[in-house]
C-alpha cells in the first residue's frame, strides 16, 4: 500500500506543479506587495539571523573555539547550516496552519491540499537560495571552493522529501490540533541550541555534542555541510536517509486518509 | 436511428452523478476548544464527548448529462453539505457517490482574491484555484474582461472595486471555464438585473454544450428560469424530485406547513419604548392580531382576522379617530386601516365607520376583517389617534398619540401558487362578463 500512496500523492503534486508553482509566486508577491524592500525582505531576514547567531556565539557566549579560528571561517559555519536550517523549521513552523490559513479555498474549492507544503516550501527556499548563493560567493572568492559543490541536488533532493512528508502530517494534525503551531515554534526556537547550525564538535565537547546527535535536524544540517564544505558523516547520511524515506511514506499515508476528512474540522 | 445520434442519444442519458443513499453526520462537540482533543486522547468514550448532527440523511440521486437540476430548501436543509460532497469536499458517513467528470464548485466566489492584486492578476490566481491551465486563463483573459464589462479597472487593485464589479469579475471567471459539471451555491445572487440574466444565459449556454449544472438558490423564481427539474430538501432528506414548478409549490408548501405551526407559538409583543409624538392624551398600552381568537404575528391573507388597540386615556374625549397605516418592507407600499372611511372594517362596539367614543381610562378598539386583502410580506405598523371631529386639521403634534412603528408582522399565503412574484396583491373584482364579439 506504502509505495502507491508516495506514488499517487507525488503524481498528484506534479499533476498540479503549475498550481504549485503560481501560487507559490502568488505568496511572494503577497508577502512583499506595498513593502518599501520588496524581495529584499526575503534575503535580508536569513543574513541578519546569521550575523545575530555569529555575534551571540562568539561574543555574549564568549566561545573560545567561535573566536580562536577565523571569524569568516565561523562565519561560513553558520550560514551553511542556516541554508538547510531556516528551510526545515520554516517548514514545520508553517504546517500546522498551512490548511487553516487557507480555510476559505479549502471549503470551497477543490484544492489539492497535498501541494500546500510544497508551495510554502518554494516561497521558503528564495530565502535560503539567497543564504546559498551568499555562501557560494564568499567561499569563491576566499579560494575555498569544493568539488562536492556538484553533489548539491543530493542533500537537497533530501531535503525537499523530508520537509514534504513531516509538513504533511504537520499539516494534518495541526488542522486538527491547534496548538500544535505553538508547540512546534517553541520546539524550533529551542532546538536551534542544541543543532549543529551554532555549535561544532570542536566547540562543545563530546557530551554535548552526542545531545545534538539525538537532534533528528541536526543530521539534516550535517549532511548538508558535509557537501557545502566538504566533510564526510556516513552515520548522518544513512540517518538523514532513513528519516526521509519514514517521512515521506508517514506523510503520504496521513494526507491521503485524511486530506478530505480534516474539512470537518476547519 | 443511425449509429451517430444513437450515440449522441446515449451521451445525453448518459448519468453523471450518481447519488446512493448517502448519509452525513457532523460532530458537535459539547466543549468546542478540548472536544477533538479529548475524543483523540479516549477513543473509547468518544461518544461522551459530542453529539451527531445528522445533516444528510440517506439522499439518493441522478443527474443526467446536460441537466440543469435546481436544489431548493430552508437554511440547514442540507443542500450545501450535499454538494459539497458530490464536489469531493466532504466525506461520506454512509453510501456512495460517483461523478463522471471534472466538478467546478462555484459555492462562494471570491476564494484566494487578494486586496492588493489587480483585477488581471486575480482573474489569473482565481482561474486556476477553480481548475484551470495558466496558459487557458491567459487567452481567455480579454474574454472575462469583457464579460464583466469592467474594462477600464483592470489593472488597478481589486480592494477599489465595488462590490458589483468584484461579484461580476469573479463570476466571469468563474463561468469561463469549460467544466463538465458544475456546481452553483447562490453565486448569481449578486450584480444588477442585467449582469443576472447575462449570466444565466451563460449557464443554459454551458448546459446546451453537454456540461451538467448543479443550481442551488433561495430565489425560486431564478431556479424557475433556469431549471426544468429541482429537487426540494428539508431537514437532511429530498422530499420531492421532479418538474421545478411543482417542486417550487412543495417548497412554499413545507415553509407554510412550517410557519402554521410556528404561527400560534412565536408572538412578538409591540415596541412600547419608543415616545409617542402628539399631545398624549391617549396611550396605546398594547396592539395585536387574533386570528380565530388567538393572538398571533402572521395574518393570512384572504382569510379572517382581526387587529386590537389597547389604550388608556386621561380624560373623557367626545370624538376620537384612530388610524393603522401598515408598510411592507418588501415593496415599500403603505395601506391604512382608517375605520371611517372604509365603512364596516370596524366592527363591535363603537358604531362601525365613524369617530368614536372615548371614556378616562382603559379602552380597547378592533378592526375586524372577514377577508384581508393585501399583498404578502413583512409589515411594520403606525398608529395614530386623533380629534375625529370634521374641523379638525390633522397634524402629528396635535394627535392623541402618534406611535411609529409599533408592532411587527407578517402576511402569507396559504395558497403556494403565488411564490416567486414579489410582493402580490390580490384585488377582489365584483363582476366578471363574458360576450362573444362577432
């Protein structure tokens, strides 16, 4: 039953990429529409929140490892954790009121509901397609450029799963729970602490850094610098892996049950 | 019957929506915030947690290619739950529906409009929310435009428009598509009596190229027009399938059978709060219709019935006139029940058709009529007492009393025959000849 719900639930969203796509531009337009910055808005946010993270880390923290290499070098750091991080916990910020907040075309017309997440995860990733564009620039110009920059489609292909399948069942369940936005907002802000996207191996000691490793979203992050930066985490690739894979198939499986069955409850 | 229009005779009786015995319930949960959430936590004392509304009860029904079926009922009658699940937004309790063939809801317009988007950027958003290709809206663009005849505003925000530009818009889009059935939930209630016809004739167009409509409306004499079969819900179920005029006539028929019931329970005593104009002399302490004896807000018209006007005076007045004037909210039209100049509408004591009467203290004046004429609808009445003498030069302030608006009601037909005319005055006519004219 498994891989032919994945498999309808995928037809469907590529049956519907036109919508997908329209309404996603529709989003950024109504986002930035009569805002002095316009689209700026979209990249400015994720560099600020990386200068903010920067200078907490290594100054108010005081960490002795943030300040004894580089500071562009901590720098870098923490913007290619960023780019893999603002488009996960955007994501599951954003699910649990993706159908609520669209109650209106819900009720009242035949919508694809299973396409909801992935236009929110296209408007999401103009943000951290800037952060990634940023880092590329920077990386280029100090001469720190990887070959397994070519390896890129792979963590984000990943990526693209994970977030679809977890924003599915977010998506549901918040439907039907509503507390379930705040609970998952207080979760992301918390977990930002305890992820590889501020803190390193070298910075906080091997106790610390196990507690990350029990971050399911830490090995998003880790895989994703593995190929921004050139590193290797096999342990963090087969868990990323596997996550993906339940995600998806937990995910198709919810909003195929229930994609008609949660208008009762809006 | 040659193999072409065997097939074309097959396409038309070809069934589209197949209905069967389909059942909806909906949870009411006694405690709105934790009821999901405590039915999700104790799955087995679910039941303690909220009570079933049956909305939908056991319907069943078929809609041919190319028809136009009109759905009428009461609010809460389950018209909209029904085709919202024929639509795919809704989940069976019970049953089955199949539909052969792309569904266009049109139950609300104006879903994902955006205020600050311009007419063009929406007609392009709404069109596809209501299924179609972007490239599809496109040539079809100048078409829309042209049909909501908003030419000029195109470009400028939607959030300026009236609201009979953003309902003609919307619909325009909305019946641009080419859908193979579609679905109308009150849409064409809005936009001036042109943009209405306009686009009913785009509906029977559609019907005439093989699409399917589903029409529901409160306004039965738009239903009239464009359905030649409706079927009648009330309370869950369809009690009636077939031509619209008949279906329309069982319709008034429930509403009356309905109102009867409610007639003798639901009184509405008259609005005393407001100060009477004129000299005040007099006080109306209470005003009501009986019929057959018992007091009610609902006259039926060409049947029996009678008003009554309590009052006190402060004094002995030789001669006091009293005046009714009745307006219908629904055509605005004023009648009076003046007693002296419509001889013998004034029954009981005192002497019909002339100024009465009135001693200090309480006193009580009926009009009396063996068969109301006037035209149906909601009424709110004025009454005013006065000097009834001949010189008497009438003005509000030198009234007894002048109370406006004092008390509510509603006259109806029993008879069904005259839903949908607007507001219909019967006029009893004396005499009738007939000759034959060579």
């Amino acid at each position: 039953m498994r891989p032919l719900t994945i498999r309808s639930t995928l037809t469907s969203i590529i049956r519907h990429r036109e919508l997908v796509w329209e309404m996603a531009v529709r989003d950024l337009k109504g986002m930035t529409k009569g805002a002095t910055l316009g689209y700026m808005w979209i990249l400015l946010r994720p560099l600020i929140q990386t200068a903010a993270y920067v200078v907490i880390v290594s100054y108010v923290f005081g960490s002795r490892s943030a300040r004894e290499g580089t500071t562009i070098a901590y720098v870098m750091y923490v913007l290619s954790g960023m780019i893999s991080w603002q488009m996960v916990s955007r994501a599951i910020e954003e699910a649990p009121t993706l159908i609520r907040n669209r109650m209106d075309l819900v009720k009242q017309v035949i919508y694809p509901v299973e396409t909801l997440p992935l236009t929110s995860l296209i408007v999401g990733s103009v943000g951290a397609a800037g952060s990634l564009i940023v880092f590329l620039s920077i990386s280029m110009l100090n001469g720190t450029m990887q070959l397994s920059w070519a390896l890129l489609p792979l963590p984000a292909g990943l990526l693209i799963c994970f977030t679809l399948g977890l924003s599915w069942c977010f998506m549901i369940a918040g439907t039907l729970v509503k507390d379930l936005r705040e609970i998952n907002g207080i979760m992301i802000g918390l977990l930002v602490y305890v992820s590889p996207v501020v803190v390193s191996e070298g910075m906080v000691g091997r106790e610390l850094w196990t507690v990350v490793q029990w971050n399911p979203l830490s090995h998003v992050v880790i895989c994703f610098r593995d190929v921004l930066q050139g590193e290797w985490h096999p342990v963090s690739w087969a868990i990323y892996v596997t996550m993906t894979a339940l995600a998806l198939a937990a995910g198709s499986a919810v909003v195929t049950r229930m994609k008609v069955a949660v208008n009762e409850y809006i | 019957m040659n193999i072409s229009s065997a097939r074309a005779a097959r396409h038309e009786t070809e069934v589209v929506v197949r209905v069967e015995h389909v059942t909806k319930r909906f949870k009411l949960y006694k405690n709105i915030r934790t009821g999901l959430v405590k039915e999700l936590l104790f799955p087995r004392r679910r039941s303690d947690f909220y009570k079933d509304f049956t909305a939908v009860s056991d319907v069943s029904l078929e809609v041919r290619r190319g028809e136009i079926v009109g759905i009428i009922g009461a609010n809460g009658a389950g018209k909209t739950t029904l085709l919202k699940m024929i639509a795919g937004l809704l989940p069976l309790d019970e049953g089955r529906i199949e539909v052969n063939g792309r569904v266009t809801a049109l139950l609300a317009l104006g879903v994902g409009v955006h205020p600050e988007f311009s007419g063009r950027e929406n007609v392009l958003y709404t069109g596809m929310l209501l299924g179609m290709r972007k490239q599809e809206v496109l040539t079809k663009m100048s078409e829309i435009i042209e049909f909501a005849e908003i030419r000029d505003f195109i470009e400028q925000p939607f959030r300026t428009y009236s609201s009979g530009m953003k309902a003609r818009l919307l619909f325009s889009v909305a019946m641009s598509i080419a859908p193979e059935i579609v679905i109308v939930d009150e849409a064409l209630a809005t936009g001036d009596m042109s943009f209405v016809q306009k686009s009913q004739a785009r509906i029977r167009q559609l019907c005439s190229s093989g699409a399917t409509v589903l029409f529901v409306s409160h306004n039965l004499r738009q239903v009239a027009e464009l359905c030649e079969r409706s079927i009648v819900m009330q309370r869950g179920r369809i009690v009636y399938d077939g031509p619209t005029d008949e279906a329309a006539a069982r319709y008034v028929e429930g509403v009356h059978a309905q109102r009867d019931l409610q007639l003798w329970q639901e009184t509405e005593p008259p609005d005393l709060r407001r100060r009477p104009l004129g000299t005040g002399e007099i006080h109306v302490d209470d005003i009501y219709f009986t019929v057959d004896g018992r007091r009610t807000n609902t006259v039926v018209i060409g049947e029996s019935c009678e008003l009554h006007v309590e009052y006190s005076s402060s004094r002995a007045l030789p001669s006091v006139q009293l005046c009714v004037e009745i307006r219908s909210a629904k055509s605005g039209v004023t009648y009076a029940f003046v007693p002296s100049t419509i001889p013998g509408l004034l029954s009981g004591r005192p002497e019909s058709g002339s100024p009465f009467r009135v001693t200090a203290g309480k006193g009580r004046v009926t009009i009396a009529f063996s068969r109301l004429v006037m035209g149906d609808g909601d009424y709110s009445c004025d009454v005013e007492m006065f000097d009834g003498s001949p010189d008497f030069n009438f003005s509000y302030d030198r009234c007894y009393c002048y109370y406006q608006r004092i008390l509510r009601f509603q006259a109806i037909y029993r008879e069904p025959r005259y839903f949908s005319r607007g507001t219909m005055t019967e006029i009893p006519v004396d005499d009738v000849r007939t000759e034959v004219l060579v």
